[in-house]
C-alpha cells in the first residue's frame, strides 16, 4: 500500500497514538505513507488536519487510515465527525471511555503525556538515567559503576549504546555500557572494573557475518571489519561471557525493545512493575 497514507493526531507529541499504529499495522505487509501531526491542540488545527486528511483520501482514492489520541472532546469531534473522510481509530472512545463506566470514575482528560514533566519525579529520574548513561557510554569512565542499574558489555557495535539509551529513556534505568575488546581476551578476564559488578552484567552478542557489515559501513576495508576478525571478537566475547557466568543474548536478529525487554526480565524484574 505505498500508495495510502495513515495519520498519527495528538494533542500531545503522538508517541502513544504512533507506537499504538505501528504495531497494529506490523500485522500487515503493507508499508503505508506515515504522516505525524503532533500538538494538535485548538479547533482551527483540528479543521486544517481534517482538511489535510480530505485532500489525501481524494488524491489517493481511498480513505486514510487516522490513529487519534485526542483528550479534549470539542477537538476529538472534529476528527471524528461525518465531515473527516479518513478511517478514524479513535483511543480514547475504544479504551478510556470503557474505563471510565468499568472503574466508575471519570478520567482526567489531560493533555499529552509530559504535561506536568517538570512536577513528575518518574521524568526526572529518567532525565538522570539518560545523563548516567550517556557518561558512561563505550567505556568513557568507570566511576559512579555501583550506582547502574544494568552494565551491557560485549564487541564493539553489537548494540550496546542504542540500547543502554533505550532504558535510559523509556525505563528510567541507569545503564552503563563496556566495550570487550582483543587486550581483553589477551588477558582472558573481564576489565578490573567490571569484576566488582559482574552481578549487574548482561552481555550482547551477534552474528559475525552481521557485525562485520555494520563494521565495514564504519571502517571499511580494515583489519577492524575484516570477517576473520569479527568471528575472533564475536568467538573470544562469548566465551568470556560464559566462563564468567554473564547473561547474554544476540542482537542480530532482536529489536532494541526486545532486547531491552529481556535485560529488565534478567536483571531488573521490579521494573516491569510500575
């Protein structure tokens, strides 16, 4: 479906509304057009959206697909009346209204998730997770190690930055991030400073064939990319891993959510209760 557009409307920055589209429409092989309109939080934006969204179902031929998390019921209307040619998957209708009549109470209707950011301690401890991590990204300083959560180690460009900030940012948890490299397997242990929180290690692998395309994007054509080499680090990390009595999993074919997923599972289970 290249040729059919979906829309994503908020009041707020639309992560809920697109993350809530996107894995309805993973079920799909299509790969439709995405559209985000973001703080859509007056009349007058409302109708321009409405507009926008008339003028791609009559361009295209066929009616867009339009994921709404819309809090104020005079905005909502406007999406969702007979004027907007779109097909309207409205949130709030299908989830918080039945909650409301299922708890007997009436929800808040609050504008955007980060609406009171600076009052909410879940977003400042979050905030500190994401500085906590970016200090201690690639191996940068070993200080301030028993304050992580989570230390990822394993070869170079397995996945460990993306998903330390991962954590950082959607969990609020602290992780730090180290390198193995080959002075590391010449020595056959883990760094000194790792040894002390070896309990909060979880290492990531991957596929050496993988690894050594992702490498030769960065530095191609040298020793650091060449497949001989890969496989040693990828070989030399697993075994480290093992003889140390370290949690791991591959990268190569999980996303950072799932990954992320596992490590809290693994070493963090009171944070998958909130």
């Amino acid at each position: 479906m290249p040729n059919r557009s979906v829309f994503y409307v908020s009041d707020g920055t639309g992560i809920t509304a697109e993350t809530f589209g996107n894995s309805i429409l993973a079920q799909f092989t299509a790969k439709p057009r995405h559209v985000r309109r973001p703080f859509i939080d007056s009349v007058e934006k409302a109708n321009a959206v409405v507009d926008e969204i008339n003028t791609t179902a009559e361009h295209e031929g066929k009616r867009p697909i339009v994921f709404l998390t819309l809090a104020s019921v005079e905005i909502r209307a406007i999406l969702t009346g007979e004027t907007c040619k779109g097909m309207v998957m409205d949130m709030f209708q299908s989830f918080i209204e039945p909650l409301e009549i299922e708890f007997n109470l009436k929800s808040n209707h609050r504008v955007g998730r980060f609406s009171d950011a600076a009052k909410s301690q879940e977003y400042n401890d979050r905030i500190e997770a994401i500085n906590f991590s970016l200090a201690h990204d690639d191996g940068q300083s070993s200080r301030n190690l028993q304050s992580a959560d989570v230390i990822l180690v394993g070869v170079s460009r397995s996945g460990k930055t993306p998903t330390s900030l991962y954590l950082a940012m959607q969990h609020g948890i602290k992780a730090a991030n180290y390198p193995l490299i080959p002075e590391d397997f010449e020595r056959g242990h883990l760094p000194s400073s790792l040894s002390p929180h070896k309990r909060k290690c979880f290492g990531l692998t991957i596929d050496p064939d993988r690894l050594q395309h992702i490498r030769n994007e960065r530095r191609p054509g040298s020793k650091y990319a060449s497949i001989e080499n890969c496989r040693y680090e990828v070989n030399e990390a697993e075994v480290m891993m093992k003889r140390s009595g370290i949690s791991w999993l591959s990268s190569t074919h999980k996303s950072i959510e799932e990954i992320a997923t596992t490590i809290l599972r693994d070493i963090r289970p009171d944070r998958l209760i909130y």
